[in-house]
C-alpha cells in the first residue's frame, strides 16, 4: 500500500476530530500498512488478525466504521459483517483481494455499504472511509450530530440529508411522504412500513430518500452512485443493485420497479 497526503491532487488536512476503526485483516503486512497509512490521517485504529476476535473488538469497542478483508480465518469476513448486521448499522467496508464478483456480491448482500479491492492506495483508501462517514452524518437544520458508536443498535436517522426532499403524497405528520403502506418522514428521517419501523443503514436510508425526491421518476444507476454513493469517479453499478436489493427486501419488492436499460423508480400507489 502506497501513502500519499495527496488526495486528487489537493493537499489533505489531517481530520479535526479523532474517528475510530476497526481493521479486520489476517495479513500482518496489509494490516500494519493500513493502520500505519490510516493513523497518519488522524484516525485512531483497532485491528484484530480473525473473524472471531474481530467479532469480539467490535462488541467491546466503539467504533465509526469498520473495515474487513473477505478471507478472514476462524469467521470469514461475509459472515463477521452479517453478525454485525444483527447488531448494529455502523458503516462497513469490506477488503477484496480478488475483487471477484462473487466476493462482492456477498459482501454486499452481507450488508457492507461499500468495497475495495487490494491492493489499495491509500488515498483511494481514505476517500472511500470519508465518503463512508458522510453517509452515515446526520446533519438537521441546527449543529451536527454524529451517529453513537458501539455494537448497540444504530439509530436509522442517522444519514446525511442536506438535500431537500420534493413534496410527494403528504402524510399527516409534518414532512411525512407516503407511498402506500410505506411512509417516508423526510423531517425526523423515519421510514414505517404498515405503521412499523423499518431499520435502514445509512446508505439505505439516504437511497430512499433519493427515490422519495423523485416518485415515480427513473434514476439510473451512475446518478445514484454520484447522489447517494458520493462517487466523484467511476463506480460499480453492482453497489447500487446490491442495495436496491436489500432496501427491497425491507420496504415491499413490489415498491421499487427495475426499468431495464435505465434504473430504477420509486413505485407511488
């Protein structure tokens, strides 16, 4: 792994308040460079060398985002990231050393919000974990708040939401958006289905958010990855499909219609 300070060619500042993460990697040389290469960043890293003691390291720490390589011994990386799904919505970011579809696609399904493939130079790195931690940043109209951290439960508010929500099917509680059985609270960031909460990670809370903007308009898939994904570079389109899935499987299939060759649109009725 390459350091740089370099980011797109602009200088990058050292980030002004101390984030935790979490490295789960076997490789003692790829885990000591990425410690080495994230910690001259700012951020303050935990690492653990398995599955299992990730496992563990997560349940007794706090952290902000976590990142896993695939092939971890003891409990591979797909299987340490759906544990953690049981438990909390903390951002994840899974390590590939192939980048194999099949390895993607798992980690992706497993619940990862995004992937690399290794080797990774850091600022590549480094811009993923920010994008990452924009996601998962809540900003209201008043001062920022930050997700808890822990292995507790996330609240699924916690996403960035600096761009206004167009007005859609109004509920009866002020900036609710409803969608059939589903309704979208664009103000407290609540998302219910047939009245029940439905919990969303950051990632797809914020795609909801995206498809509520815009009711029954098709959004391709580079749009999302630039809006949702914050990608200002190419991206896998599988990132999107993969989260489309899941948010799929929490809101009704029948609300999110595949239009192929184009994307995808939020269903109305």
């Amino acid at each position: 792994m390459s350091v740089s300070d370099q980011v797109g060619g602009v200088s990058e500042p050292r980030v002004p308040d101390p984030v935790s993460v979490l490295v789960v990697e076997d490789d003692a040389t790829i885990r000591r460079a990425v410690q080495l290469s994230l910690e001259r960043y700012g951020y303050q890293v935990a690492v653990a060398v398995n599955g299992l003691d990730g496992l563990e390291a997560f349940r007794a720490g706090r952290y902000d985002l976590l990142i896993l390589d695939v092939m971890l011994p003891e409990l591979d990386g797909i299987g340490l990231c759906r544990r953690i799904r049981e438990e909390s919505l903390v951002p994840v970011l899974m390590m590939s050393a192939r980048g194999d579809a099949l390895d993607v696609v798992s980690g992706l399904e497993a619940g990862a919000d995004d992937y690399v493939v290794k080797p990774v130079d850091t600022p590549v790195l480094v811009a993923r974990i920010r994008t990452l931690l924009r996601r998962a940043t809540f900003r209201p109209a008043g001062p920022e708040a930050v997700p808890a951290r822990g292995a507790g439960p996330v609240n699924p508010a916690v996403v960035s939401a600096n761009r206004a929500v167009a007005p859609g099917d109004a509920g009866t509680t002020p900036g609710e958006l409803v969608f059939g059985d589903l309704s979208v609270n664009t103000l407290g960031l609540e998302v219910r289905r047939s009245g029940r909460p439905v919990p969303l990670t950051p990632t797809e809370l914020r795609l909801l958010l995206e498809f509520a903007a815009a009711p029954g308009a098709v959004l391709d898939r580079r749009r999302l990855l630039r809006d949702v994904w914050d990608y200002g570079w190419e991206g896998d389109t599988r990132v999107v499909d993969l989260c489309v899935l899941r948010l799929r499987r929490k809101i009704g299939a029948e609300r999110i219609e595949t239009v192929r060759g184009f994307g995808y649109k939020l269903v109305r009725d």
